[in-house]
C-alpha cells in the first residue's frame, strides 16, 4: 500500500483559509486546498526512492501567519544517473559524475581501482577536485596522464539507511595517437 501523509491541526489562532503541502521546500503542485478544514492529507502515488524527503503540510490562516509539521520519509540511497564510460585525451579535462534518491542526502566518496582493489582518491597531485552537493556529486580530473589516470572509478552515495555505488571507467587516449 502506498502512504498517505495525514496532518491535524488541533489548536489554531483563527480558522484556517487552507492547506497545502510541501517536499524538500518546494510547493507540492495540486495539493492546494480553500477549505476551512483542519485536516489535510497527501497521497504519495509511487512507492519509489525519490518519493523519500522533507514533508510539510502547511496550514494558512486569514490573519495570522501559516502553521506547519514536518515528516520525513526515509531511504537509501538509489544512484540513477553516472557515466559508463569516459573517454579523452591526454591533457584534457574529464568530468564524472553521480546523482542519486533518497533522503537524507548522503555522503559522497570517490575511489579508484589501484591493484585490484577500490581505493581513496589520493590528491597528491592536485589535479583531482571533487563537488558534492545534496544528491548530486562530481569529480573533475584535469590535465589527464596517459599514465595515471585511466582506470575504474567508482563513487559511492551513504546515509544511515544504505548505500549504493557505481564504476566508470576512464580511458585517456595518447596526444601521438593516430
């Protein structure tokens, strides 16, 4: 069964002139309502991981600001967009990327196959700059070596609920080749 989130309001300064809802800050559309209602409800319509998030359902009043109750809906993470595959050329710039579901927003990492094994990504070089932000995170190679920096790259989205990773696989073409 899919959840319906319920709110009741049980104490308020004056009637009520509506309700809405709200997910992660922004307006859930079609979700306003002009009755003098106390109760309002939204029903979640897919049972997916990106329906995880911040609820408010906010209540307004004709001369009083508006009331509000947050739920949350939790679940892991659920990366649905990354590279496969990456290909450039020495010097050149590579840009990998991950976008997940799921709430909290996770924890990003970036690792990299080094003798089989995944990892840290050592910055000793300086030429690795990674960017995370909420549900979306990127890693920025510059000035790619022939030598270094072709190989598997895997990033990995946690929260307390899960995690998820996926590889790319980076592949730097030779300035000499043909």
């Amino acid at each position: 069964a899919l959840p319906i989130l319920h709110c009741n309001l049980t104490s308020a300064p004056n009637p009520t002139s509506g309700s809405y809802w709200m997910k992660n800050g922004e307006e859930i559309s079609g979700t306003r309502n002009v009755s003098a209602s106390n109760i309002t409800e939204y029903k979640i319509s897919k049972a997916r991981a990106d329906v995880a998030g911040e609820y408010l359902c906010v209540f307004t009043f004709q001369t009083s600001p508006s009331a509000n109750a947050s739920i949350e809906i939790k679940a892991a993470p659920d990366i649905i967009g990354h590279k496969r595959s990456e290909n450039k050329n020495e010097g050149q710039i590579a840009l990998l990327y991950c976008k997940s579901v799921g709430y909290p927003h996770p924890v990003w990492t970036w690792r990299k196959k080094v003798k089989g094994e995944f990892a840290e990504l050592n910055n000793s070089t300086g030429r690795f700059y990674i960017n995370n932000k909420d549900n979306y995170t990127e890693l920025v190679i510059e000035d790619l070596q022939l030598n270094e920096d072709p190989g598997e790259y895997m990033c990995n989205a946690t929260n307390h609920i899960g995690s998820q990773s996926f590889v790319t696989i980076l592949r730097v073409r030779s300035n000499l080749a043909p």
